[in-house]
C-alpha cells in the first residue's frame, strides 16, 4: 500500500449541507430513448462542431453528425439510429436563453451503432494517436464548461506531466452523478485514468474524493486493488465548498498554487473529471463515442429524486417525467445546483454534454436572492473567497462599470464559485455582476480583436497595391535598361564588325603594298567608326 498524498487547505469556502442522499438512495438507471433528440452543435468550450449529414439522412448509433471545426472544437455524434428531420436554430440549455443551431434527430426505436472499433491495447498506441481518438469521440470535460479533453491531454512543450489528478470531489450541494459513476463504475474510471496517464505520460495519479462519499471511495480503492494500480492513489479531501474547484483540489493534494491567470500545466499538473476518464475508456477501449451521461435529477421539489443516464439530446421534459416530475412543492428548475447553476426558462431543452443536474429548487434550496440593502462593507465575502479575491471591490467595480479597474482586482481569476453572494448578509448578487463584466470584458475584446483584424486587412491591401505598383515600376524599369543594354549590343557588333572590316583590308593591302588607314597621319582617318575600311583609302587617294 502506497503512502496517502498530504493534504493542504485552500483558502476560504463553506461548509455546507450536501443533501446528496436524496437522489442515491436510488440506484442509477438509464433514462428511455425518446422520439426526438436535439443535438447542439456547440456543447463545449471553442468553435462550434460542422453538420456533415442532411434532413432525410438515415443515421446509425455513434455516426459522427458533425465534425469539428478548428481546434478548439469537439464532434457531435448520433446518440441513437434515426432519420434527421432538421438542421435549425433552437432554444439551448444557456444563461442568456437564446437559441442555436442544432441537429434534430428522430429515433427510429431501434438503438443500432454504426460500426466501430476499440483498441484494447491502448498501450500500443502512441500518445498523440490517442489523443485523436479522443477528439474524434467528441470527449469533452464532463465536470465542467466541457472543455475539448483532448487538448488537456497533451504535455505540450514538456515531455511528460508531474501529476494528473481526477477529481472525484463534487462538492456542490445536490449533486451525486459523479459519487454515482465511481459507485457503479469504478473500473471504468480507474481504466480511464491508466490511459489518460500514458497519453500524458504522467509519473502518477491522484484521485481526489470528498470524504462525505465513503461508497465511491471504497468502491474506488477495490477497482485499484483488482486492477493492481498501486501508482493510482485516493486521497480523500474535507467535505468544503469549493474542493471540487480544479485549483482548490489542486491545492489540496499538492501544496502547488496555479499561477493568477496560468493553467494546472504552467505547475506540472493536469486535472480532469472521474466521469470524463470514464468516457475515455470507452471511447479508446470499446470504441464508443460520448453519446451519453450520467445526470442527477434532485431537489425538494422532485418527486423522485435520482440519477440516471441519460442520451445526449434527450428533451429534459422527458427526463423529469421519468422522475415523475415534481411533488407540488414550488420550485425552480435549475441547470446544475444551488451555487453555480442557473435557472431555465422551460423545460423542452436539451441535455448537452455538460448538463450534471437538474435541481427542482425550493426557496430554501436555492434561494432567489434580491438585494436587500446596498453592501454593508462587513468584509465576509473577502473571507470566504478561494481565491482569496476581494469581492466587494470587485463588486463596486463591476457595478460602476470601471471594467480596468475590475481586471485590476483579477476579475478573470474568479471562479464563480457564489461563495460570495452566499455569505453576503445584504444578498447582493455578486457573481452576476462578476459575470456580466467578463461578457462585456469578452464582448469588447471580440469587438476590438474584429477592428484590429479589419484595420490589418486594410492596411494590408494598401500595403499591396503600394508592391504591385512598385514592381510594375521596377519590371517597366529592366525593360527599359534591357532595350538600352540592346542598342549597346549594337554598336559593339558593329565595332567588331569594323575591326574585322580593317583586319581584312589590312591583310589585303600587305598583300597588295597599298597603305592601310593605321599607317596614315590622324587626320587622314575615316570620321566615323562605321565608315568602311576602304573609304579611307578612296579619301586619301583624292
Ligand atoms: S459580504 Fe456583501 S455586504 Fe459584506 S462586504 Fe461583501 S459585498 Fe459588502
Ligand atoms: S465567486 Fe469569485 S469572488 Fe466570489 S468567492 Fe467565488 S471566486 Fe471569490
């Protein structure tokens, strides 16, 4: 048995009730494929994916729909066999409520994969292989804003990683799917992460779990044991609000601090989600892309909470309906828990790639906060900060709308974790306003980044003609020299011409006795170099 990993604290956070048991007193179920799946074209971080498929197309079980478009990107894939019936604009699971393109896919009941192939032999595979494997499964981070797993998959200019940690944590109130996963799964995840090392050529691997998830981390601890992993550790984390955040964990289990704006990588460390090594397995070992999570449907207000595995594109309406829906209690529907979710307008919405929980919120669940007076100055939001940020100013800030000043006070480095607005005794609504200045912060940079591009195409085209005309010029200008350099050519043949002129009538004298042009006085020379050789004579004869 390996020695356990020391642990560390991280700043601030909050001790709050889990209310987890709620939805794992149910075992985990698979949700039913429904009539009708709508696919999102963007379900992760970067450019949305392409469509490569048609309405009317008849599509298999794990086809690739859509592929990639530039780097930050991930593919969207058939979730079940069907027919498409429309590639449109609709309402997506998102805070600004708007819709956008997506694939709608009617399932024709069947569930038949198209073919595909797995790599047992993972090990046989160099890193860079696997990595495209794992894009080309559209694997996307499943604990977070879904971004492109691949990518955080490759060490970049270092040859290998220190660390690579799975985080097990979930530490937001509510949520069970990945306590779910590692009760259930645990093999799956502990596969995951040998591969996910070896694409990273990690030294070893960390496994961070809350301790209030003694099934998981057993469950865990017996996969490694039967897997005999010993350089895979559990390290079992305090249960605190935010642990789960990837630089809380961090942290945590190595003392190490991610630079202001750096990534886990500038420290030699690299994070990922337990349910997204579980999709790697998978989709390296079975050859199954992502067409499918796990999701908790819980709350007050849900009648039977649980979690269930859900296909991506299945309409939460369905989902919540096999959960029975609500218990009457009012409520809102939130998109992920209490602190970091966000509410949704309805409920014929799609479940994406990122979507973790459905929380039937009461008022005490997740309270609607509206600012009860204007900030007291009482300093609590400093205190419980992970990141050890200054909230109010950054408050007074955002809402003055003096954004440089907000950046000063390292805006980016937030990590919305409502810490903040959880403790404020004036409920004021701190990360909305956090969010607002980094869309308007994103917003004018795009704005700026499109001038700074259209100025450089214009000064460009300047730049262009300014080339074309000077070459034109310079082409007008050889031209030109060669037509001269011609006209010298000229004049040398014919001095050469002339010379071997006067050659000849030199030798024609010596044979005759008659005096050559070079033997007369000067004066007595032919004017021009041009004149034949026997005017000279003709002339010195008269
Ligand atoms: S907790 Fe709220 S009231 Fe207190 S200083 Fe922070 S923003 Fe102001
Ligand atoms: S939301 Fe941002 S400012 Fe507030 S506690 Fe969390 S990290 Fe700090």
């Amino acid at each position: 048995m390996s020695t356990p990993a020391p642990l560390w604290r991280f700043p601030g956070g909050l001790m709050l009730p889990g209310h987890k048991d709620l939805s794992t007193s149910r075992p985990l179920g698979r949700a039913a494929i429904p009539p009708q799946l709508v696919l999102p074209l963007q379900q992760h971080i970067g450019a949305p994916a392409n469509p490569l498929v048609q309405v009317g197309d008849r599509v298999f079980k794990g086809q690739m729909l859509a592929s990639p478009e530039g780097f930050v990107s991930a593919p969207i894939h058939a979730s079940t066999s069907g027919t498409i019936i429309a590639i449109e604009d609709r309402p997506v699971p998102h805070p600004s409520g708007l819709n956008a393109p997506c694939i709608v896919l009617e399932s024709d009941g069947q569930d038949l994969w198209c073919e595909h192939q797995g790599h047992p032999d993972y090990a046989s595979l160099d890193p860079s292989a696997l990595r495209n494997l794992i894009r080309d499964a559209g694997i996307v981070g499943l604990g977070g804003a879904g971004f492109p797993a691949f990518i955080k998959l490759n060490p970049g200019a270092r040859t290998s990683v220190e660390t690579l940690i799975l985080n097990g944590a979930e530490c937001e109130p509510f949520i069970s799917c990945d306590d779910m996963l590692m009760r259930e799964r645990a093999e799956e995840v502990i596969l995951g992460a040998r591969i996910m090392r070896h694409a990273l050529r990690a030294k070893h691997c960390l496994i961070g779990i809350e301790d209030n998830k003694p099934e998981a981390i057993a469950a865990i601890r017996a996969a490694l044991q039967h897997l005999n992993q010993p350089e895979i550790q559990v390290v079992v984390v305090p249960s605190r609000y935010p642990a789960g955040g990837e630089k809380q964990l961090i942290k945590a289990l190595t003392g190490k601090e991610v630079p202001s704006q750096g990534l886990p990588i500038d420290i030699g460390v690299v994070c990922h989600n337990v349910a997204t090594a579980a999709s790697i397995f998978r989709a390296v070992e079975l050859g199954e892309p992502l067409l499918s999570r796990i999701v908790t449907i819980t709350g007050h207000a849900a009648a039977q909470p649980q979690n269930l595995e859900v296909l991506i594109g299945t309409p939460i309406r369905d989902v919540l309906d096999q959960c029975g829906g609500d218990n009457g209690q009012p409520h809102r529907l939130l998109l992920g828990g209490p602190m970091m979710g966000f509410a949704l307008q309805h409920r014929d919405l799609p479940i994406t790639k990122t979507a973790n929980c459905l929380l039937l919120a009461t008022e005490a669940d997740a309270p609607d906060r509206q600012a009860i007076s204007e900030c007291i100055r009482c300093g609590q939001c400093a205190e419980v900060c992970p990141i050890r940020l200054l909230p109010q100013q950054l408050y007074w800030h955002t809402k003055a709308k003096d954004f440089d000043k907000a950046q000063d006070y390292d805006l980016f480095d937030c990590i919305e974790c409502g810490c903040c607005s959880h403790i404020c005794p004036a409920q004021l609504p701190l990360v909305q306003f956090y969010r607002f200045a980094k869309t308007h912060i994103w917003a004018q940079d795009r704005e700026k980044r499109l001038a700074d591009q259209a100025r450089e195409r214009h000064e460009f085209r300047l730049f262009r003609q300014q080339r074309e005309k000077e070459e034109k010029a310079a082409r007008h200008k050889a031209k030109a020299k060669a037509v001269a350099k011609g006209g010298d050519d000229e004049t040398k043949k014919a001095a050469i011409q002339a010379a071997m002129e006067r050659a000849k009538a030199k030798k024609v004298a010596q044979q005759t006795g008659e005096p050559v042009a070079e033997q007369l006085p000067t004066a007595q020379h032919a004017p021009s170099s041009t004149a034949s050789p026997a005017e000279p004579e003709k002339e010195t004869k008269s």
